[in-house]
C-alpha cells in the first residue's frame, strides 16, 4: 500500500468513527457527589396555604449502566428548609383553643430513591433522570406567634415524623473532563404522595462531580 493510498484509508477510518453518534459507556459505573438548592412548597394541617420556602440539600448518587444511553441509579439525600411561615393557623394550647395565629414551621428530611438516567452524548451529555423512591421529613413543632410571646408546640402538635412516596425528574447537561471525571448541572423537581402527612412538592436545581470507571473484570 503506497502512502498516499494509506492516507487516503487512514483518513475515511477516521471520517467513519466521527461519524458515530456520541454515545455513553456501556458497563461504567459511577459516584456523584451533588449539593442541590430550590423551592419546597409546604402544606400544614393548621392552615389552608401552601407556602413555599427555600430547600438545601447534599446527595450522593451511585450508578451502573448497562446500555450506552441509559444507567441504572440509587441516590440518597439529606435535606433542610428554611421555617415556613403560615398566616393563620387553628391550634388550641392546654385544652382551650387560641385565636387564629401565624406560625412557622421547619422541615428536615432524608429521602432514597432507585432510577434510570438517560444519556445522549459522550462529552456534552444531554441527561434525563426519573426516579421513584420514599423518604421521611422531620417536621419542628410549629412556633406559634401569640399576643403574649411565641409559644412552641399546641396540642398534638410537637415535633413529628411524616413518610412519603414520591416521584422526581430532571433534565441536565453533563460535560466529561476526560475518562474518569464529569461535571454536570441539573433542573428538575419531586411529588410526594405522603402516606398520612401534609403534601410537599419541590423544584430543585443540583450541580455534581462524578467519578466513572469500570468496575471488576470490565476495568
């Protein structure tokens, strides 16, 4: 083969592999690391409203894929609100019932959820992620604001636990710095079907830093 037929070869070769659609790597499992922030909206069963308070979170996912456009994922999260301030609540205090009051309230949580994050590319990644999963929010007592001074807790109504079904989605952009390392930014948000609680919903935005490899006998 003369050079220039070599050449020639060589460069439809490299013509043919550009031409591949992009594609994530089969069998690569990854840890992401992702602090999140966003907008809870809070229901109370004191009150009618719904009110919307700032969230926080930290999350660590884990992933395997088993195609080169979607991946298998579990991830856990710890998250926080602000107090959510209600205008009118319904509360009696000692047994006698107090004028309607405004009140706060704050939310912990800590929730888990198994999903698929579909991936459309290999350097710039276009991302969709739907998940189903339960969590437990740590509700405060509510803060009541009386004439007298604020007043912690009312009958019934001291700190408590509420757990949830929920579903979640978001779409992103994920952009691999090289062969192990990725940086992606996510918007999306959850619904909570809460099994004997108050609702709770979110919009949440995240950024992550992954790590990839092939695990076992795929290294």
């Amino acid at each position: 083969m003369n050079a220039k037929r070599a050449a020639s070869v060589g460069l439809a070769t490299l013509l043919v592999v550009s031409a591949r659609p992009a594609q994530a790597d089969r069998y690569e499992a990854s840890v992401h690391v992702q602090p999140s922030a966003g907008v809870a909206l809070v229901d109370d069963p004191a009150s009618e409203e719904t009110v919307a308070v700032p969230l926080v979170g930290l999350g660590v996912r884990a992933s395997y894929a088993r195609s080169n456009r979607y991946q298998y994922d579990v991830q856990i999260v710890g998250a926080t609100t602000s107090a959510a301030s209600f205008e009118r609540g319904e509360f009696s205090i000692g047994g006698d019932a107090v004028p309607a009051s405004a009140f706060t309230v704050t939310t912990r949580l800590v929730r888990l959820d198994v999903g698929a994050t579909f991936r459309f590319g290999v350097r710039l990644v276009p991302t969709v992620r739907l998940a189903l999963g339960v969590q437990e929010r740590f509700r405060g007592a509510p803060i009541i604001a009386l004439a007298d001074g604020a007043h912690e807790g009312a009958d019934g109504r001291g700190a408590d636990g509420v757990t949830d079904v929920y579903g979640f989605g978001a779409v992103g952009l994920d952009y691999r710095i090289n062969r192990r390392l990725t940086a992606g930014a996510s918007v999306g948000g959850s619904y909570a079907v809460p099994l004997g609680g108050p609702g709770w919903r979110t919009i949440e935005a995240s950024a992550h830093l992954a790590w990839y490899w092939y695990p076992l006998w795929f290294e």
